[in-house]
C-alpha cells in the first residue's frame, strides 16, 4: 500500500488546510494510507516557531523518515525545504499550489523577488505540482516562460470544492452587506472601511445592515468601526461561514489577490450575491456574472455606487439573479468533484 504523507504548518482551520485534508481523503480512496503531519502545534507561537526551528525540523524529519512515504506532500513556503529530503530519500515528492506566496511576505517587490526565488530553488527537487485552479496553473512559473527548469514536471488540477454544507437551503431573512476582514496585505482591509464610509455618508445603507467577521483582532480596527457604527464580530470556524453568509444580499469581497478564490462562490451557494474586486482567483468562478467584478482600479466611491446599485435592483431580479448564482455554484461543485477522482488517481500513480 502506497503511503502519503503531507506536512503543514500547523493543523489550523484555515481553507488551505481544509483543501489538504480533502486532497488526502481524495487518496485514501485510492487505496493510500495517509497521514498530515503538523511541524507545530496550534498552540506555538511564531517567535517559539522560531527560536525552536532546529528541533521542530529533526522532530519532523524523524516523523516522515517513521513513516516511509513513498509520496511526501509539501503543502506551504514554510514545509518547501523538506523536499530536499525527498530528493535523497529517493521518494516522490508533490507541491500542492494554493497559491502564489511569495506575495504575502511584503507588499515590498524586492522581497518578493527573493521569496519568489526560494521557491523557484526548491521547486527544482519537486516531482509533481498540484495545483488548485486554472488561475494558479497558468500564473505558475512552471509554465512554458521556465522551460528547461519545469517543462518535464508532471502536474494536474485539483478543484477545491469547499464544504457539503455549502449547499444547504437557507431560510434566513437577507439583510444588508457582509465582508471578512483578514489577515496579510493582500487581503486590502483597509478599503472596506472607505467603501462604508462612503455608503453611510451618502445614506445609502445603515450600519445596522453591515456585517462583518474580524479576523485581525485589532481593537484600534474594532473601535474605527465602531465610529460608523458597524459592530464586527469575532471570527468563526469554517463550519459556520456557510450559515452566516445565508442571512446576506450581498457577500463583499475586496482582496487584491486571492489564490484558491471560494469566498464568492461559497456565497453563491448560500445565494448570497457575491461583489468581487477583480483578482484572479475569485474571478475565476465569476465568468458567467460579469456585471459582479469591480474594476481593480475602482475607488472607495465606485464600489460604494456599485453596492447601490445591486441594493437597488427589484426583488424580481435580486431574485433571478441568486437562482442564476446558485446553480452555477451547483454544477461548478458537481463538476469539481467527479474530476478531483482522476486528479487524485493520478497522483496515486506518481
């Protein structure tokens, strides 16, 4: 029996991490034994991270070598080294791509270029890259512009499907504007509250029907916000995001870039009506619902006019349009999930 073995960070709720556990459920059904190895625990701090790095590293060496993968999955920036491990313990080695990241290091294009190039060196001892959508395939330096490094690298697409639970009928009344406020720079967290200063200034919307989940935890943020009169909850586990976005007539999404891009779509799903800043990965389930994305040069005052407009529409055509939306997020889910089977078989065969 083939053994798989994938290392994260840390076993958190986070989407990427969602998307790894459902990437080894996808093998076990092939006929694999599995297994998630975590290099910290939930608990660690990023200075403990740090200072503890040589004994995190061994532990985690010990632990792969304990047990013989014959594929080892490298699932962050922070896990790539381990590749180099693969290359001389002569098993197969897979870089699951959710995402460009050596953009969220810093805004800072020169660091970029160097994080960019640390993976661009490990990626030479990779044997297969993952990728999870078209947008981050065709984004990858794996492409035909690096040849003579990746060209003979296999690689195939994993279609991230979210949760079941997205599907579920929701009998919530709908009210007013949703946004998640996260962490990393690309995430433009300081846009949304100019685009609802804008909207209440202008009264198009009260702040009782804005909804936002904070997942930065800035008290400093919290009380900004609390200046318009827009209260921010805490954050939620993945399992709740569904319910939530139900009570919604429009999911807001304002990031700069977005790799894996499931926000809107989870949104279409629940019939929320998604209004996505252009930024490849969320626009790549957008195609169908151009009058959706906003211009990524758009000011605080254009999206702010854009919710107006939306707001305005008749219940006839709010209506129509969440049905549209829903049944594009249904068969895109159907469809995602028949070509995740030969994805994965695939990956079994390395």
């Amino acid at each position: 029996m083939l053994t798989v073995v994938a290392i994260v960070p840390k076993l958190a709720l986070t989407g990427g991490n969602l998307e790894v556990e459902r990437l080894m459920r996808d093998l076990k059904t092939q006929g694999c034994a599995v297994s998630i190895l975590p290099l910290y625990s939930k608990k660690t701090s990023l200075t403990a991270a740090l200072l503890g790095a040589p004994c995190f590293t061994l532990g985690a060496i010990l632990n792969i070598l304990r047990y013989k993968p014959g594929i080892l999955i490298i699932t962050h920036y922070t896990t790539l080294p381990y590749a180099l491990l693969g290359r001389i313990c002569r098993f197969k080695t897979i870089a699951f791509v959710q995402d460009f990241e050596w953009l969220f290091v810093s805004r800072n294009a020169t660091v970029q270029l160097i994080v960019k190039a640390y993976h661009l060196l490990f990626y030479l001892f990779i044997d297969c890259f993952v990728f999870g959508n078209r947008y981050l395939e065709s984004g990858f330096p794996t492409s035909a512009k690096n040849p003579r490094l990746f060209g003979d690298r296999k690689r195939c697409i994993l279609y991230p499907v979210g949760s079941k639970s997205y599907s579920k009928a929701s009998v919530k009344p709908r009210v007013g504007v949703g946004f998640i406020l996260r962490k990393g720079w690309l995430k433009n967290q300081s846009m949304y509250h100019d685009v609802f200063s804008c909207l209440i200034a202008s009264k198009e919307i009260y702040p009782a029907f804005l909804d936002g989940i904070d997942f930065l935890g800035s008290t400093a943020l919290s009380a900004k916000y609390a200046a318009l009169g827009i209260h921010l909850c805490p954050p939620k586990p993945p399992a709740e995001i569904p319910s939530w976005m139900a009570g919604l007539n429009i999911f807001l999404c304002l990031s700069i870039h977005e790799g894996f891009g499931l926000p809107p779509l989870e949104a279409m799903l629940q019939g929320a009506i998604p209004l996505v800043l252009m930024n490849g990965g969320c626009t790549a389930y957008m195609e169908p619902f151009p009058e959706l994305v906003i211009s990524p040069n758009s000011s605080a005052a254009d999206v702010a006019n854009k919710i107006a407009c939306v707001l305005s529409w008749q219940d006839s055509q709010l209506s129509s349009l969440r049905c549209r939306l829903k049944e594009h997020a249904t068969q895109y889910l159907s469809w995602a999930e028949k070509t995740r089977h030969f994805a994965s078989a695939d990956i079994a065969i390395l």
